[in-house]
C-alpha cells in the first residue's frame, strides 16, 4: 500500500494497494496457477487491501467466481494511537528500543487509540454495523450515549490496540474453529489472504516458533505460502528463475524455524516432501508456552494436525 511505501504504521486503517502491491498479487496468482493449484474456498479479512489481493490472484487462477469469506479475526493487528505515523519519526520520538518493542514485542501493545479517533474501529460503519460476534462495552455504550442525547446507543468492544499475541486470540481460534472444521477437514482447497502480523501468529503457531524467536521472522509481501497438513512443513513454489527463494526474499532470522524437515504421522522424515530448506538440531518443542489460558489452548490443539487425509495443504 501507499502507507507500506511511505513507512507508515498501518493497521488497521483500511489502505487500499497501492499499484506495486496489485502487480505483486497478480505475481503470486501466476505463480500459483504455473504450479497446478486451483481452490475451493477463500478466507480473507474486512481490510480492503487484502480482500483486493485475493481478488487479483483469483483473477489469475481464472477464478473470480470463487466463495470468499470475509472476518474481521484476520485482521491486520491493530497499532493503537500509532496508526497512519511515520515509524521513522515514532523510533526518532521514543528511541529505537521503544520503537522496536512496540513495533514487534510479542505482548508489548503501543498506546490505546482515544474513542473519538478516526483510526478508532469503533468510528467505522463496517465494525459498528457488522461486528457482532462481540460483546457490548458498558463504558463506550455510556460514551456514545451521552454524546448523542438521543437515548441509548449500544457500542461493541473494539480493539483500541493489541500486542500480536492480543492479534493471535482472535486469529488462531478463527482458524481452529471456522476454517480447520469448514474447509479443512472436509478436503477444501484453502487460501487464506490476510496481513503481515496476522499471518506472522498463524506461523507461530503452525510452525511452533518460540515466544523469543518472532521478533526475529519477516513475512514476504504477495509471496504464497503453502503449508502442508499432512507433513505439518511449510513450502515455497519455484518461480523457474533458479533463484533460491530464501536469498531473494526476506524472512528475517528466523526463517529457519519455518522451514523444518517435513514429518510423516509416526514422526519420521517424509522423504516424498518436496521442500528444499531444511534444517537440524535447533528446534526446541519444549519452548512453546504462548501464555493463553487453558481453554483457548484446548480450542487451538486441533491445529498441530487436523483430522483429514483430503486437503493436502493451506495457501497463505
């Protein structure tokens, strides 16, 4: 997007792509079309550069027609009172250690978004209107009631920011109870299209990187993706210019524990698995305590390895 260019903190302020990021959507639904995929489902976010994305990669796949559902759950994580600043003007502000803490601390969350900011969820038809998967807010109910004088105007809780593990409790159960139960284990092609911080958690918990270590991890823009339920690895799709793909494209340093040996059920190395990055002897499985409680980490057990022997990977 035009903020992406500029360096600003986006969010969820609803910046629609700019032309590169047109360009690098249509690159990818190419690239995926080269190598065979086709899709049953789209899931994607209420942002409208990513709902273009996933328009633009259909169109590719010549498949405009395809079911896309939209949530709110995918979105971007949502930067607070820092939304639509400059990150440079941010870490000259606050220092460097600052910035970096609110830009990529796991649980750190930039400062709340005041009720009556544009950047406020709250202020935007869409959320007010069709969020209603979450619950009323007694205290911006009194605000917006006191500020109208036209009676009771009941306001839902909006994130006024979040930390990415605040952004993983709405993603990873999205996942785990609406797009595993609905498309996945019914042998459905998934893609999903969503942002950078919202597709970060995913692989966090998907690839099981530790607390520590996502600081560390770059998500790529407009680059698929393709995560493989049965041997639970991560893939990338050659682009036929013989370049290696983890030289070309930034994933920070981290990118190791995305791309591990891919396993069979039993635990062994799946020697069928297609996937040419791997590494060995770094992986600690101990080190995997995300802090949730016990009932949300009950609801997202079943992502580690869905019940299906249909639908053979997920597009992200």
């Amino acid at each position: 997007t035009e903020h992406n260019k500029l360096g600003l903190f986006t969010g969820w302020e609803d910046a629609p792509l700019a032309p590169d990021g047109v360009e690098e959507a249509k690159n990818a639904g190419i690239l995926l079309k080269k190598h065979g995929f086709e899709f049953d489902v789209v899931y994607t976010s209420w942002l409208s550069r990513a709902i273009e994305t996933a328009w633009y990669v259909l169109d590719e796949l010549d498949c405009i027609w395809l079911p896309i559902v939209k949530s709110w759950r995918l979105n971007e994580r949502m930067y607070g009172d820092l939304t639509g600043l400059s990150k440079r003007m941010v870490a000259q502000r606050y220092g460097e250690k600052q910035f970096k803490a609110w830009r990529r601390g796991f649980k750190v969350r930039p400062p709340k978004v005041s009720s009556f900011s544009p950047n406020y969820p709250g202020n935007d038809k869409r959320y007010q209107k069709y969020m209603s998967d979450v619950r009323f807010s007694v205290g911006e109910t009194l605000i917006r009631s006191i500020e109208g004088g036209m009676g009771i105007r009941f306001h839902r809780k909006l994130p006024k920011t979040e930390s990415l593990h605040d952004c993983m409790k709405r993603t990873i159960p999205y996942f785990s109870n609406q797009i595993v139960p609905e498309a996945i284990n019914e042998g459905k092609r998934v893609l999903i299209s969503s942002s950078e911080n919202a597709i970060r958690g995913l692989l966090m918990h998907l690839c099981e990187i530790p607390e520590d270590k996502i600081v560390d991890l770059e998500i790529p823009n407009g680059l698929p993706l393709i995560f493989d339920v049965k041997s639970q690895c991560l893939k990338l799709l050659d682009d036929g210019t013989g370049r290696d793909p983890l030289e070309v494209y930034n994933f920070g340093q981290a990118a190791s524990y995305l791309f591990k040996p891919c396993l069979n059920d039993d635990g062994s190395p799946d020697e069928e698995c297609d996937i040419n990055y791997m590494t060995d002897g770094i992986w600690d499985s101990e080190n995997n305590d995300f802090n949730l409680s016990e009932d949300e980490k009950r609801v997202i057990d079943n992502i580690k390895r869905p019940s299906t022997d249909k639908s053979e990977s997920v597009v992200v």
